[in-house]
C-alpha cells in the first residue's frame, strides 16, 4: 500500500478523504496485459472507491519493477504518491 496525497470522495452521502492507495495483480497473460484491483482508503483503511485497471501494450512491455506499477496506477487514476504506507502502532 502507498500512502497519498489526500482526495475527496463521495461516499454514502458524505465527503471523505482517500489517504492511501491499495492495488493489487489480478490476472496476469505473460507477454500480453495484467489486470490490477485497485482500492483508494481513508485512515481506517475503509475503502471508499476501487476499480479495476488492465495494463497492456507498450507499458506491460516497459513493466520491470513493481515501482512502475504503481506509478501507472496512480498516473492512470490522477494520484499523487507521497510515500509507503506503514500501519500506525497502536499507543
């Protein structure tokens, strides 16, 4: 998971802020595409939005590290990564 910089969302009649960005591969055709769930959370981890998004072409040919995937998911849904996300401690 990467954390975000901050966007509202609409959910469930209330603006809520998306801080960090889950994806994950769903379905991988090698020297084809790959498809990657998606998920935009808020603090609690609660997801607000998620979606689906397949990778092909000359930007599956260009995918070498998991660093590109997710800067192509977050160029492909308008997102700016700030950072890892890490779990905060419980105090």
């Amino acid at each position: 998971m990467k954390t975000i910089e901050s966007i509202s969302i609409w959910d469930k009649g209330q603006t809520k802020e998306a801080t960090i960005l889950n994806a994950y591969g769903t379905n991988l055709q090698l020297n084809n595409s790959a498809n990657f769930w998606y998920g935009l959370l808020d603090d609690n981890q609660e997801v607000l939005a998620s979606g689906n998004l397949t990778m092909s072409g000359e930007d599956y040919q260009d995918w070498d590290a998991d660093t590109f995937a997710w800067e192509w998911i977050s160029g492909q849904l308008n997102l700016t990564i700030i950072g890892d996300y890490a779990k905060p401690e419980p105090i």
